[in-house]
C-alpha cells in the first residue's frame, strides 16, 4: 500500500479551515446552514491545529498510518498535549455556551437533582449506616444512626476534603463497617481515577485514623473481626505513570488497624500469572475470606478460600475450590462450613450451589446443586435472616424471589411496574433487609423487608418535581440485520404516546462485557423527556440480558452483530414514527462509545447528531495501556492476525470515511480517566477534524479532575450533562426554550 493510502485510512488531506494561535474561536453566528431536519444550524467551528506526523508502521502485510500518536502522551507530562487539549477546550466550550436553551436546561437539570436521597442502608453491630444528599450536595455524606428509629448523625463528610488533602479532588467511594460497627473501612477516589486510598474512622468519635493504604485498584474490604481486614492493592507504580503505564502482580493484604502500610502482610498472589486480578470477601459470620481470580473480563474465575480465626496464629493458606479459570463464580454467603454461590459451570444462565467445606482441612470438600438453571439469568444472591434471595434477569429487568436455605420458593418480591428491584443487602440472622426500586421516570425509592412477616415498608422515597406518572416506560422488541429480536427500552411522555407523534429521540446502548442495562434514573435524561424529547436504551447483543449465548454473539469476531443491533435499533425507531426524522441522536460511554463511533462510520446517514462518552477508540493499541489487556477476550487481541483483522475493521480511529457527511459529533472524556485513557479520544477527535465530513461539528470536551465516570461531583455532572444535551438538541431539533 502507498503511502499516502495508508495516510488517508486515518485522515484525508482536505478538511476544514483551522486557526493559528491559542484564542478560542468564536463560531460565525451569522454562518448558518440548514440540517437534515431542515432547521437551521450554526456551521462547524474553525477547529484548533492539530500536528500530523507521518508515522507508518506495517501490521500483517499492511500499511497503516498513526499520524496522531503523539497524543497518547499524558495530559499532565506532555506540555503540547497540554496545549492541544486546552484549545480544543476552548472552542467547544464557547460553541457549547452559545447553544440556545443551554443555560435554561443546565437549571433544569439542577432542579431535577435538588431532592433528597439515600443510599440502602448496611447494619454492623446496632448501628445503621447510609449515605445521604441533601440534593445539590458534590458528594453524598455518610451518616450513622445509633438503630433503626434513631436521628442520622454525619460521620464523613467527603465534600471538604480537597481542601484538607490539597492532593487533588478525593471523592468517597466504597465503605465497610467492622462487623461490631465501631470502625468503618473506606476507600477514597482522587480526580477520578481507579486509584483508591483506603482510610479507617472511629465510628465513635468520627475521627479519620492515622492509617492510609495506597494503590489499591478495583478492591473489596474484607474485615476479619473488629482488629483488621483484607484488601486488594498493586506495587506502587513507576514515577510518572500512574495514569498510563500497565498494572501486574496484583495481592491481596492484611491490615492491622493502627500499624503502617508497609506492616502489612501479604496473604495471597500469583507469581506465575502477573496478569490476574484478585478480590477478597469474608462471609458474615467471619470464618471463611473467599478469593476470586480473573485475568480478563470473560466470566471466569479461579475460586480459593482461607479459613479464618481457627487457631492462635492465623495460616493464610489459601484452599483451591476452583483453581482452573473456566467457570464464573459469585459468591452469595457463607453459614459455618458451607458457602452458597452462583456458578455458570454447566449453566450459562447461571445456577446456585453449596460448597461444604467441613473436611476442607483434609482437602475434602463437596459441590451440591441448590437452585438449577432457569431460562432467566440468575444474577446476584444473598443470605438474609434464614433466607435467601436471589435476583434474576428478565428482558433486561430485574426481579427478586425469596426461598429457604433448601431452595424451595417462599414468595416473589414483585414492584408491579417496569422497573428494576436491587439491593437486597444484609446478613444472616437478620429480621430485614433493605431493597431500592428505580426506573427511567422513578428515582430510586428504598423499602425495608421484614423477613419474618415479608411485609415492605417505605424507608426513603424521594420527593419530586414531576409526576412520573406522566411518562410511559414500554419495552419493545425490533429485528436485527439478521433476524434476531432484540428488546428495547423506549421512555416518553405519555401526550407523545397516545398522539402517536414523533419527536427528537436519544438512543443509547452499551453491547460488550457481559453487562446488563436495566431501567434506572438519571436527572440529566429526565431532562431531555421533560423538554419532550424521547429516551430509548437498546439490549443488543454482547451485554449479559440473556445469558452467556447473548454475550458470546455480540464479542470477539461477532462485535459487528452488536453495531448491526444498534443501528437497527435507530432505524426501528424512525420506522415507527417514535423518532422525528432527522432528529435521532445515539450515546454511549466506554464500550459504548466506541459503539457509538463506530455506527456512525458504518450509517452516518442514519444519525443527526452523537455523543461517543471516554469511548475505546484506537482498537490496535488498547491494550497497551493501564487496564486494556484484560478486555482481549471481549475484542481479540491485536497481537494476533485473525483479531487484528476484526478490529481493523471496525476501528473508530482507523475507518472514518473520506468526505464523508457525518452528524454532528461531541466527544467527551476526562484527564484523568486511566481505564480508557483519554488518548483514545483525542486521536479520534483530530482525525475528525482532519477529515471532510461536511459542515456539521466535531468537538472534544475533556473534563478536568474527572475519570471513567465514577466518583464525579454533582456539579461536573450537571455542566457536562447540560453541555451533551444541549448540542445534541441543537442538532436533533429538541426545542429547550
């Protein structure tokens, strides 16, 4: 392949004007052209120059350019890159101010979160413990009550502590009372990342101890009595690298509280495999900490357990259950010798066994089936009083069944609306447990159960500024490019409905890693309906609604079914008049986001306007970075010729077409995202504007302090969601004022 071929499969030489300097540039208000809708719209910004090297590098017989690679240098190291993301900042900040509604829906979506809420609560010895937000709070306070009937006292208060730390802005993420509830365990996200701290409070006096334990990644706590716990942490990585560089040697530790990190002992690794990522939990009654292994995001795991407290001197050896990675392991609770877990060994919709384990010892041990295989996906359990509850999919929702310890069916736990029951928390010997219940026009309201009488009580349900009842939440289904039913959420306004009338419509979806989207709220979507836009979620294949054969068709060679779904979706929505012609915006974030790019090179004829949310761009070189090797067996590796040709195929960053008439696209992503970094974003984004895609915009937004998504202040939720939305009404027709 020529040269200047392989240039062009990532950016053709004619694109739009560019400015020199570092002043934002101011969009032509006057400029303005017609869309699709035939409403009138402001063109493209001038967009800020964007360096282009020539580097080619050939990959299985193939020429292929990265003229943007220097991107992938860290935000915080590379000055140039610094600069390019400030101007690319600033002029989508100033297009974004400019949109009309802008300022009125970002009061919008302030009053739809000004309410107070809760988290479910978690009993540790007499005291319960929750968070709370009053409403407009940046972060939610973790409060304790002294029983059931008593007065919240605060017990951490996460929103003062970036003054205090002055290390960035930490935000609260996990916490974990001791099982006599007088110390609590929690972990602390800084700017975003996947980084945690993990701190301990005197549950008492409030007062944060002196103990603080770093690099902890993707960890659970796991308390071994009231003296310490267990816990999850990588060495410290390379100055510099944080944010960037690949992780290994993963262990598991024991903490003592009131000794330094470096004290601490380390109870499980594996040497031999670098790569795995560990998680520890202890069962209720503190006898057994269970380890689960994985070294990708498939479902399977290696299950060893530690017996704990049977002797003077605790033996941290760890008892192999299941030490080859072939099954996916869930563990639901442990009473004395026998441990209850959910497995897809021999069910890919998953089944409930009992592991005994009271000849353990001798290398004994036994798997009994409790609950076979259903046609739904049996997907969370837990052991509350002398019962069990256990929480299953169905067409993307979710519902709860009560049995006995035998398996035998109590009763169902049934809401009566569409919508997703969860939580479910507690312990056995418990009288209750707590449970939420949300849909995409109903905030999460919390009950309490009592398992004796099997009685619901309310114990938080929100007040708000609408009446959900003037919304309809219906689940459809729509045929794929291959025939295949696919189900779909659709969320409007009940006056759209029995008018039968189009309007702008929001599609979303995700498709990859074996997850599920069930119905759930958000004050930025409710937004969009409030306004009479239409919101619409596609369960397409490779997400875990059905079971392990709907994640197996939408992963690996067979990712385009998920694009194919995603895109039928769209067109099943314009077909029924539910979407407005020419008004049909898609989103998605993570793997989402790179679904959403990728549809959008495959039928940007279909879409007005997108947004692709800290989406995996460059599917050649994600696994180069942070935590991307684990995603191989969801995508292929690069590494390997016949993976590399799938992913060539498909690559946002690698298949942008040449003078091609694209919607209107704003990329979003954060500085400090270290799950999918950012320079995903930024090579799809230069390349864009490198490119002839008609007059429509292509604009990054980088959130400053801010990672994947998890841990953002209130109000960096609400700017953002008012930015997104904003743009894609402009460019759906969605009238905000």
């Amino acid at each position: 392949m020529a040269r200047e071929e392989a240039e062009a499969l990532v950016a053709p030489v004619h694109g739009p004007s560019t400015y020199t300097g570092t002043e934002a540039v101011q969009p032509s208000g006057a400029d303005r052209s017609p869309d699709r809708a035939g409403i009138t719209t402001f063109s493209a910004p001038r967009y800020p120059p964007t360096r282009r090297d020539s580097l080619i590098e050939r990959q299985f017989g193939e020429d292929l350019a990265d003229p943007y690679r220097w991107l992938e240098a860290d935000v915080r190291s590379s000055p140039e890159v610094a600069s390019w993301v400030a101007q690319q900042n600033a002029a989508s900040s100033v297009y974004l101010a400019q949109l009309p509604g802008r300022d009125a829906l970002l009061g919008k979506i302030r009053s739809l979160f000004a309410y107070e809420r809760f988290s479910l609560p978690r009993k540790a010895g007499s005291r319960y413990f929750y968070t709370r937000n009053s409403g407009l709070q940046n972060q939610a306070v973790l409060e304790v009550r002294e029983g059931l009937q008593g007065e919240g006292r605060t017990l951490v208060d996460p929103n003062g502590w970036e003054k205090e730390v002055g290390e960035g802005l930490r935000t609260l993420d996990a916490w974990v009372p001791s099982p006599g509830g007088n110390l609590l365990a929690l972990t602390q996200q800084r700017d975003g990342s996947d980084w945690r701290t993990v701190r301990v409070v005197d549950v008492a006096t409030g007062k944060m101890l002196e103990d603080r334990l770093e690099w902890a990644n993707d960890t659970a706590i796991g308390w071994v009595g009231d003296a310490g716990f267990l816990y999850a942490r990588y060495p410290e990585p390379p100055a510099g690298q944080a944010y960037r560089a690949q992780v290994f040697d993963k262990a598991i530790w024991f903490h003592r509280v009131g000794t330094p990190q470096n004290a601490d002992i380390r109870v499980f690794a594996t040497p031999d495999h670098r790569d795995w990522n560990h998680r520890i939990t202890v069962s209720s009654d503190g006898r057994w900490a269970v380890i689960l292994s994985s070294a990708s995001t498939l479902p399977r795991r290696t299950l060893h357990v530690i017996p704990l407290g049977r002797g003077k001197a605790q033996d941290w050896s760890a008892i192999p259950i299941a030490p080859a990675m072939t099954d996916d392991w869930k563990f639901v609770e442990g009473v004395g010798d026998h441990l209850w877990f959910i497995t897809n060994a021999g069910a890919p919709h998953y089944r409930l066994v009992r592991i005994d384990l009271d000849r353990a010892d001798k290398g004994r041990f036994s798997i009994n089936e409790v609950i076979g295989e259903k046609t739904d996906t049996l997907d969370a359990g837990r052991i509350v009083g002398n019962r069990l509850i256990l929480s299953y999919l169905q067409q993307g929702a979710s519902y709860a069944v009560v049995t006995d310890l035998k398996g035998n069916t109590k009763r169902s736990i049934t809401v009566g609306a569409v919508g997703s029951a969860s939580g479910f928390g507690g312990r056995p010997g418990d009288p209750e447990t707590f449970y939420q219940f949300a849909s995409f026009n109903q905030p999460p309201s919390i009950f309490r159960l009592d398992m004796r009488t099997g009685a619901a009580t309310p114990f938080a349900v929100p007040h708000l500024p609408f009446n959900p009842d003037d919304y309809i939440v219906e689940q459809r289904s729509f045929p794929s490019k291959d025939g295949t039913k696919v189900p779909m959420y659709v969320v409007r306004k009940r006056s759209l409905a029995v008018a039968n009338r189009a309007a702008p419509t929001l599609l979303y979806g995700y498709g990859g890693f074996d997850v599920a989207l069930t119905p759930g709220y958000s004050a930025v979507r409710m937004a969009w309906l409030e306004a009479g836009g239409v919101f619409a979620l596609a369960n397409i294949r490779g997400g875990g609604e059905f079971g392990r054969a709907w994640y197996d068709a939408g992963r690996l060679a067979n990712k385009q079914n998920s694009f194919d779904d995603f895109i039928a979706a769209g067109e099943y929505l314009l077909k029924e008049g539910i979407a407005a012609k020419g008004g049909l915006a898609i989103q998605g974030g993570s793997n989402g986001g790179m679904l959403v790019a990728a549809v959008i090179n495959q039928r940007p004829d279909l879409f007005a306007a997108a947004n692709p949310d800290v989406g995996v761009m460059d599917m050649l070189r994600f696994d180069r970075f942070t935590s991307g090797r684990f995603w191989v067996d969801d995508y292929g590796s690069p590494a390997r010729e016949a993976d590399w040709r799938v992913l060539r195929a498909y690559s946002p960053y690698h298949n942008i077409r040449p003078r091609g008439d694209y919607p209107a696209i704003l990329v979003t992503t954060a500085d400090t995202d270290d799950r999918v970094v950012p320079a995903h974003s930024f090579k799809y984004v230069a390349a864009l504007q490198a490119a002839d895609l008609g007059s429509r915009p292509h604009l990054l937004r980088v959130e400053a302090q801010a990672g994947h998504g998890p841990g953002k202040p209130v109000d960096k939720v609400i700017a953002s969601g008012a930015d997104v939305l904003a743009f894609l009404a402009k460019w759906t027709g969605l009238a905000l004022e």
